[in-house]
C-alpha cells in the first residue's frame, strides 16, 4: 500500500477529495489506538503514563488565519515528519529490543498497517495541497525528538517508541478535523462498506 496514491476522478470537486482523505484519517487514527493499546500490553506498560504534551513534530502553531493551502501544508508536513519518526522507531527498537521480542504477530501487523495507512494518507493529502494551489515541501526538524543513543536505558527507548505512537494519533485526529472542514458538512459520513471502497 505504501506505493498506492489516492485515487481521484476526473472532474472531482476538492471537497469529495477532502472527504475521502477524512476517511483515510479516520481510519489511521482507529488503527493508532489499536497500536498504542498493542504496544502497552506488549511492554507492560499502565494506561496511566506521564508523558510531556511537547509535540515532537515542528509545524507552526495551528490557527484559523492560515490560508487553506497553509492548513494543508502544515498538515501534510506533520504526517511527513511522522513518518521519518515511525521509520526510525521501527528500526530502533528491532535493535534496542531484539526480533524475538518485538516478534508478536499481532503488534507487528498492526504497526505496519498504520504505516502503510500513514503512507497513503500522506498521498492524499499531497494530492488534496496541490487541488488547492500549494506545494507539498516536507519540513524535516522534529522538536525536543533526540533520539535514545546506544547508552540509553531500554526502558527510555520504549518511551520514546510510544511517544511516537501518540504523535501518530495526535496528527491523523488533527488530519481528521481540517479534512472534514473542508469537505463539508455531512460531507464525510460515510457507510462503512463505502469507507472500505476508498481504503482499498
């Protein structure tokens, strides 16, 4: 799925994209929380974590003066920038915890399904940027995101691998609210049967 671009008819309006997108969204940020849920009992990890609320990701601040296409870009470069963190937490912690460990069927499916999940939604909303006349340039820094070195406690790299996690959910529920604003009202309630046709 990774490879996959988001279909788009010819002739289709930006909010019938943007809804599809939403629905994309949607679906990521459900299959976030099965990942978070899947990494907690897998780590032994309680539902009462003490995390920071400093994001990881470094966009500008959200507000409603922003031009559509700056809403997007922001968006779509806080997706991007998830991504390149997913794809490091993937290898460190297949380093730091080892394959035997980390080998849990049901944890390893979920994880790649919300990264091939995060890839096409990253797809979509390039095409949804470009329908709006803006450029889908990535902003790669990450905010307060060092990563664990090889010194670093196991327990600290599993926080920093959830962390991640979060972020995922944090910026497809934030993906969610602007596509569904620019779809339109009704826009994006949609049957789960056609939910799946877009999916696919």
């Amino acid at each position: 799925m990774a490879g996959r671009r988001m279909r788009v008819t010819e002739g289709e309006t930006p909010s019938r994209t943007a809804a599809r997108a939403a629905a994309i969204a949607d679906q990521m940020h459900r299959e976030c929380g099965l990942l978070l849920e899947l990494y907690r009992k897998k780590e032994s990890l309680g539902t009462d974590l003490v995390l920071s609320d400093l994001l990881l990701v470094s966009v500008p601040p959200a507000s409603s003066q922003l031009e559509v296409q700056d809403q997007l870009w922001r968006i779509h470069s806080a997706l991007g920038q998830c991504r390149s963190l997913l794809e490091r937490a993937i290898v460190r912690e297949e380093q730091a915890v080892g394959v035997t460990a980390v080998g849990k069927a049901e944890y390893q499916k979920q994880r790649k399904t919300v990264k091939d999940r995060l890839a096409l939604l990253l797809a979509s909303t390039r095409e949804l940027l470009k329908a709006f006349g803006g450029t889908a340039g990535l902003t790669t820094t990450t905010n307060n995101c060092q990563e664990p070195d090889g010194s670093t406690e196991l327990f600290e790299v599993k926080m920093w691998i959830y962390r991640i996690y979060r972020e995922l959910e944090y910026w497809s529920k934030a993906a969610i609210t602007l596509l569904q604003a620019l779809a339109g009202p009704g826009s994006v309630r949609m049957s789960t049967r056609r939910r799946r046709n877009i999916l696919r």
